[in-house]
C-alpha cells in the first residue's frame, strides 16, 4: 500500500475511573480477548499497511508487553513492521509528549525515513473494522490534502458535544470543524482517523511545533483548514471508543448483538496476541445465557448477558448479570453480580453483592478483595 500508519495510543481518561490507573486506554481488554488497540492494528495490517508506528505514553507497560511480538499482526518484517514510540528525553527535548501534533514531531525521523506517499493516522482506543484502502483511495480521487473520517452522531449513539463536530459541503469538502461545541453546528463527528501526505505532514509539523502549537485539531487542520483541501469521509460500520465507564460497557455488550459481532468477526479477522489456556469449562450446575466465556475460565454458577475474560472462576451458587469480569478474577460461592465491571485479579468473597445500575455500573479494581 501507498501509505505508513501512526497508531495513538498515548490516552487516558478520568472518566475511566480506576480502570485507566494501572493500563492505557488502548490496552483496555475487550470482547474477552482481545485488546483495544487490535481493532487498529489489524486494520492496518488486513489494509496492507505494512509499516505501522504505536506512539504511547501513559501507563504503558502492559501496552507494550501486548505489543513484545508483532507477528499476531503480519507486522515481523525485515521491510517495514511495527514500531513503538514512546516519550524520552534529550539534550534539545526535556517535555512528555504535549499533544498529538507534539507525540508525532517528537518521532518525526519515521516519517523523514520513510518513502509511502500517504500517512493514515487513527486512535488505539477505538473499536471497528476499516478498510483504509477504500479510504486512501477516496482521498486520492477527491484530491484531498487532508481527509477526516466522521460518522453521524445519532448512528453512533453519541452526544456531538463530547466530540468534534465537521461540516461539508455537497461535495464533502470541509466547511467547519468545531471541536466539542456547546452549540454544535452540524451531527457529523470526527473519529480522530487521518490521511495526509507524508511531505505535507512533514512541512506542517515543522511549521507548527517551533512555535508552541501542539494539537493536532486545532493547531495542524483549523489552522490551516482556509488553505488546505480537506474533506471528510462517512463511515457507516459499527464505530465506539473507550472513553468512559459507560463507553466501555456499552462497547462489550455491544459484542452480545448477533449483527454486531457477526461484523466484528467476519473475515479479514481482528487478530490479537494469543493465550495458551485450556477451554472453558462449564459444570454440571453451570448456567449460560447471551455471554461470551474466556478461555481458561471455570463456572459453576449463573452467568446471563456478560463478558467473562481469561481464568475467570464463578462458583457454585454465583450469579453474574449484565457485567464484565475480568482475567483471573474469583466470583464466591451465592455472590451477586450486576451492571458491574470487575478488573483482574479481583476477588468477591462467598455470598457478597456487587450491584450497579445499568447507567451507572460498579467498578472494582484491579486486585481489590471484597
């Protein structure tokens, strides 16, 4: 393919509670197995982008252990393959990264090195299938400089004032972009995937940084919206990002529609980094209703409308409701578990109760004992 991917996996949220304490926001677990930022790796790879860069920052330690091997994703490769960045510290640079315009210009030699034509940018912390073939193709047809991927606020089931709104003309081209307006002008959202030319890239990064403009919305493309072709690109698939607690559970049990997981899973397939447990086993007094059950995991008791992860045990007794239980975590004997999010490695003793609400679920952190 004619272009290079950058994959920004530098985030974290507050609105994500405890859960972005001990991880980034694209090494969020998903679906039972996989992680957030497989959903773009693999639409990197499964689109022939065969030179990726993952630019991280906060909490990345489990991040890059996902990432030690770049075989799951075709990326192991003599030509090309996966990079990661990550902040550090120089004689002429003594700043984390201070914005996504900043995290890409501190690494910019990746882009000087390289030889594609194209750059495609996108977020690690959310969940789709893109073919970014289909979207090169459509910038390169519309002449574009810069093109933005948006889709309807109301298909997505989002509020456009927590997002970047853009407006178009008939032909797409860009006539506005407001970044999470109290008026929003428009119902079209930014979902933070890019394709530029990598000399334009270059030249606006050079221009931008020396000067104190770090961000990339509002320093590279408003800047320059005036002088620039710019146009946006409707994406029509199923599209969520982990930016809060709701996002997150909404995001797995998305998983539990028949539509929504038979366009996750169907063919070129999301890939992860693979685990070597046995298969789940469900006991004789065992009950399973609309769940997805990680491999590993081990079930006496009651599990409906849930996402259980690796070597998750709930016994005899137990039962677990509209929740999300993650890796190696103990559900004891008569426990009630609803509209809850359980991180890994946590325990709920014998007969205790951990209910939320459907709005506003419970959260128990990693390794907490209740």
């Amino acid at each position: 393919m004619k272009a290079i991917g950058i994959i920004l996996a530098g985030g974290n949220s507050e609105r994500l509670k405890s859960l972005c304490k001990v991880r980034a926001i694209a090494a969020m677990p998903v679906a039972s197995s996989y992680r957030a930022i497989d959903f773009a790796l693999s639409n990197m790879s499964n689109s022939s982008i065969n030179k990726v860069a993952v630019i991280t920052q906060y909490n990345s330690r489990s991040l890059q252990d996902h990432l030690s091997s770049a075989k799951w994703w075709d990326l192991d490769r003599k030509e090309g393959g996966l990079y990661i960045f990550t902040p550090f510290l120089s004689s002429d640079n003594n700043f984390w990264f201070r914005g996504v315009a900043d995290s890409i210009y501190q690494n910019i030699s990746f882009l000087q090195r390289s030889h594609e034509p194209y750059v495609v940018i996108a977020s690690g912390e959310a969940i789709y299938k893109m073919d970014y073939q289909k979207l090169l193709d459509y910038h390169i047809e519309k002449g574009a400089d810069i093109t933005i991927v948006t889709k309807n606020a109301d298909e997505a089931g989002k509020d456009p004032h927590d997002y970047g709104v853009v407006t178009y003309d008939e032909d797409m081209k860009l006539t506005g972009f407001e970044e999470k307006p109290i008026e929003p002008k428009g119902n079209d959202i930014s979902l933070g995937i890019y394709v530029i030319s990598r000399p334009l890239l270059i030249k606006l990064l050079e221009n931008a940084i020396p000067k104190g403009y770090y961000d990339f919305v509002k320093d590279i493309i408003l800047r320059n919206k005036n002088h620039l072709n710019i146009y946006g690109y409707r994406f029509d698939g199923y599209w969520n990002t982990l930016n809060s607690v709701e996002a997150y559970m909404q995001t797995n049990m998305d998983f539990l529609k028949p539509e929504i997981l038979a366009e996750l899973k169907s063919e070129p397939y999301i890939t992860t980094k693979p685990s070597d447990d046995p298969p789940a086993k469900l006991n004789s007094t065992a009950e399973v209703k609309n769940s997805i059950i990680g491999t590993g995991t081990i079930i006496d008791g009651s599990v409906s409308n849930s996402v259980l992860f690796r070597k998750v045990t709930v016994a005899e007794g137990a039962t677990v409701n509209n929740s999300i239980i993650m890796k190696s975590s103990y559900i004891g004997k008569g426990c009630v578990i609803e509209n809850a999010i359980i991180d890994k490695e946590a325990v709920i003793s014998d007969g205790k109760q951990v209910i939320g609400t459907a709005e506003d679920p419970v959260v128990i952190t990693k390794g907490q004992v209740i």
